[in-house]
C-alpha cells in the first residue's frame, strides 16, 4: 500500500527495531515513524493521522491506553506486548490483534494481512468479544492453569530448588533476574521476568514496574508516596517498593480483590 503512514509505539530498542524490520518487509513504501513514551504518542497523535499503529503497552512513561483516552485514534491498532491481562482494554480501543512477546514473524504477519483484508479492501471487521464473554473465557482458562510451584537454582554445590512460595519478590538486575527470599537471601533465575510473570500465579503475585514483581503474602501495608505511586512495605524482608504510575490502579483492584 503506496503511502501508508503507521506509526510504532514501542519503548524497547530490540522490539522496535524488529518491528520496524518486519514493517519494511511487509509495506517497504510506507511512512514509519517511532515513538518510545505516552508523552511522544500524544504530541505525535496530535498532529499526523496514520492508518495503523503498532503498540507495547507498557511505554517508558506509563500506558499507552492513556493515549488512547486522551486521543481516539481512527485507525486500527495491533497490540504488541509481554502482558496477557490487558485484552479487554485492547478491544475496547481499536485493537485488531493482541501479540504476546516474545512474537514470532509469522504472527505479525498474521496481523498484518488481517489488517489488509479488512481495511484494504474496506471490510468491515467483526465486532469485537463482548467484555463478559472475554472474562468468562479468561477465567475458564485460569481455572486450567498450572503455575509454577518450584525454580531451580544452580550453584556451586548443586541444583536446588527454591519454592514459589518462599519468594518474596522477583527483582531484575541488568541482565538476570533474583528471587529474594523470605530470609533477604537472593536466588539467580535463568528467567526473564516476563516469562516468570506468566508461570506465576496471579492472584499471588504482581508486576507493580517494569523490574519487579511481589508477593502478597510478603506485604506488611501500602500508602501513597506521590499523586499516582504507591510504596509498598515488605515484612519479610523488611524492604520498600514502589508501583509505577500505570500500575497503581490495577495493583489496587488487585489487593482488594484478594
């Protein structure tokens, strides 16, 4: 499509580049361009109108759905992230297609003609999932789920096992990824913390940043720390954490549903 505009947003080095690789693969004559924060999506938003938008969700800023509230794009968007939880905010925007990290070429490539065939040839898309019928999915597929109960653990002198339940948080550190222990021991994970966030249960664990995930049963309290953040207080270890902006309304659903 000869002057097709679309717009990245994407706040990893590696992911954009590869999206835009597979973008020029796909459209070489389109118009790309890329932006890594809300703050970018919105001032870039507010001035051009591309046909598609490729987009993480969580950016270096916050969430991309707060482009979305503050401006209604009318183009079509195809979702590229490391989290599962956000489907229905996916589709009550303009969602097409929800990407899982790490996605192969052959999704996007999915996605891609799914865009062409609807919006090319001036398709009219199915209506989205219902909300209700997106949950009640989602909770049959959680009632099967197993979730990971042990981590190995190699060290010097041997392979051990650290229970789920003994971690008190997950902490990234630069390339690798600890679990620290109830006692403030710290264990070495061959994980991302992406691929621990998805082997973990979720109504025990929670990603509250971009870099570490704590377990309930570890929180002493919580109180505000700025307008949109929270400090969560550890008992065990005795330890503070902070939520990110974007993450702070979810994290308190997410107590409170407990």
């Amino acid at each position: 499509m000869k002057d097709l505009k679309i717009l990245v947003l994407e706040d990893e080095q590696r992911a954009g580049e590869k999206l835009l690789d597979l973008i020029d693969e796909m459209a070489g004559d389109a118009l790309t361009d890329w932006k890594r924060s809300v703050a970018e999506g919105i001032d870039y938003l507010k001035t051009h109108q591309p046909d598609l938008i490729f987009s993480d969700i969580e950016l270096l800023d916050g969430s991309s759905f707060e482009i979305y509230d503050r401006i209604k794009p009318r183009c079509p968007i195809i979702f590229c992230t490391a989290y599962d939880k956000f489907y229905l905010e996916a589709f009550n925007t303009n969602g097409i297609a929800y990407l899982l990290k790490p996605y192969t070429r052959e999704q996007v490539m999915e996605a891609w003609q799914k865009y062409q065939l609807l919006f090319e040839q001036n398709i009219a898309p199915e209506p989205a999932i219902s909300p209700a019928l997106l949950r009640e999915f989602k909770t049959l597929i959680n009632r099967e789920q197993q979730y990971k109960r042990t981590f190995t653990v190699k060290k010097r002198d041997g392979v051990f096992l650290l229970k789920v339940d003994e971690i008190a948080y997950f902490q990234a550190q630069g390339d690798f990824v600890v679990g620290i222990d109830r006692l403030g021991k710290k264990h070495i994970l061959n994980y991302s913390l992406s691929a621990i966030e998805e082997a973990i249960d979720p109504k025990q664990f929670f990603r509250i940043n971009r870099s570490e995930i704590v377990n309930i049963d570890s929180i002493l309290k919580y109180d505000a720390y700025t307008k949109n953040r929270l400090v969560i207080t550890l008992g065990r270890p005795a330890v503070n954490l902070y939520t990110t902006n974007s993450r702070t309304p979810e994290f308190r659903s997410w107590v409170e549903n407990q």
